[in-house]
C-alpha cells in the first residue's frame, strides 16, 4: 500500500485574515494546496481532494474576482500544479483513479473533480446538502459534467484502511481522513479542519465557521492522530509540506 502526497500549487495569503486571526495579520505566505493518492494492494486508488481548478493557472482572480478578498487570498497556480502532470509523472492519468473523495467542496479541494466523471466522488450528505445553499462553494467546479457524487452519512470505510473522521467546524460536516497504510505508517490528513500548526498551538479557531466546533474537531483529530501514533497532516500548514514525502516519491 502506498500513498503519494501531491502539491497542487499555493495560495497567497494573508496569515492572519485567513488562517490564525490576530496571529500574523498582515503577513502575506505561500501556503501549499494538497492531494492525497492512497493505492491499495488489490489495485484501488483512492484521490483525496482535488486542489484547484486549472483556470486559476492563467485567471488566478477567477475565483473570487479582483476585489478585497484578492489581498488576502490569490492562488498562485502552473501548468505542473495539475492533477493530469502529477499523475502523468507517475505514470499514471485520471482514468486510473476508482474512488474521489472530498473532504469539502471549497474551490481548493474540488478544482479538479472534472476530471473524474464515472468515478464514485464521495462527499457526505450533509455538506453536499449545505455547499449547495452557498456562494462560498462555487457551482461551477462541483458541477462538472458527468460527476457522480456518492453521498454519505457520517464516518465510514472509503476502502479498507481508508476511512473518514468527522471534523465539523470549518464548513457544515467537514471530513478528515485515516490512512493506515502499514503497522508502522499512518496518516490521519486533516484537511481544512487544522490548516496549520499554528491553529493547534495557539488553539486558534476564529477563522472556522464554527470555531467552538472546529476547535472539537482538531482536538478530536489531534488525540487519535497521538493514539495511532500516526503522522498529523494539516490542510495548508505553509512548513509542514517541506517535510513531507512529495510525488512522485511516496509512503509505503
Ligand atoms: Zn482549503
């Protein structure tokens, strides 16, 4: 069993606005975008996220427009920040994949669901049911053309040794994930319920959506990441990624 850790490109983003509020305000970093690509030893490949939108390589304000939230937010994507050159680099193309899931819908953990039509997207219900009600999750990257959202309820087995955690507090049921992909190597990858290091040692949860509930979650996550003695894996942490086993070099 393997699992690639894939950048996708950053965004430029004010710390403090964005990511720990009265914490580093003001200060503009790169933070990193990052999918997850576990393979199974009887040959499924689980994607997890999505990262971005290739539109944002040539129209970075495509998004969000060139208005206030472009100072403190901006993807800063290329042409090697796609999911198709990533997986190309490891000899592999978007047909290979056989199950996409998305922690939740924001544009920079969706931006490439297109190019999975015809493979089980898995999405919980009650986010999916929420994204849609939302300006903050744009319709134009979870409506692709041919996707097939499966829809769940609560914490589950994507496939053996790969399940979700309940994270809820950054967006409406925000999901985690537990890889375990041997005795001595396992991940649980946060996703946007712990952006950084930071939120966790400055217990720092203003910029959630519920931040009594994220604080719960990322606590939650942090002591079975501790139980498993499992590798901690934040949503955008803009340190933590140089440490980490990039693509096409993997864990195993
Ligand atoms: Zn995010």
């Amino acid at each position: 069993m393997r699992m690639y850790v894939m950048r996708l490109g950053y965004c430029d983003v004010d710390k403090g606005q964005i990511l720990t509020p009265g914490i580093g305000d003001g200060v503009h970093m790169l933070i990193p975008i990052l999918s997850f690509l576990v393979e199974t030893d009887d040959g499924a490949r689980v994607l997890i996220d999505t990262g971005m939108h290739p539109v944002h390589i040539e129209d970075p304000e495509h998004t969000f427009g060139n208005g206030e939230l472009n100072e403190i937010l901006r993807p800063v994507m290329t042409e090697n920040d796609t999911l198709e050159y990533r997986l190309r680099e490891i000899g592999l193309t978007p047909g290979d994949i056989t199950h996409v899931a998305n922690s939740h819908l924001h544009f920079d953990h969706c931006g490439q669901n297109f190019l999975f039509p015809d493979v089980p997207i898995y999405v919980d219900r009650r986010h999916f049911a929420a994204a849609r009600t939302s300006p903050s999750f744009p319709a134009e990257y979870i409506d692709a053309p041919g996707l097939r959202y499966e829809l769940t309820d609560g914490e589950h087995e994507i496939v053996p040794r790969v399940r979700t955690l309940a994270s809820p507090g950054h967006v409406p049921a925000h999901q985690s994930f537990a890889v375990a992909l041997s005795e001595s190597t396992s991940f649980v990858i946060a996703s946007d319920a712990i952006y950084t290091k930071d939120n966790i040692e400055f217990d720092a949860w203003g910029s959630q959506d519920d931040p009594e509930l994220a604080k719960v979650s990322a606590h939650r996550l942090r002591d079975i990441a501790v139980a498993d003695d499992s590798t901690l894996v934040y949503g955008h942490d803009p340190d933590q990624w140089r440490e980490l086993r990039l693509s096409p070099d993997y864990y195993e």
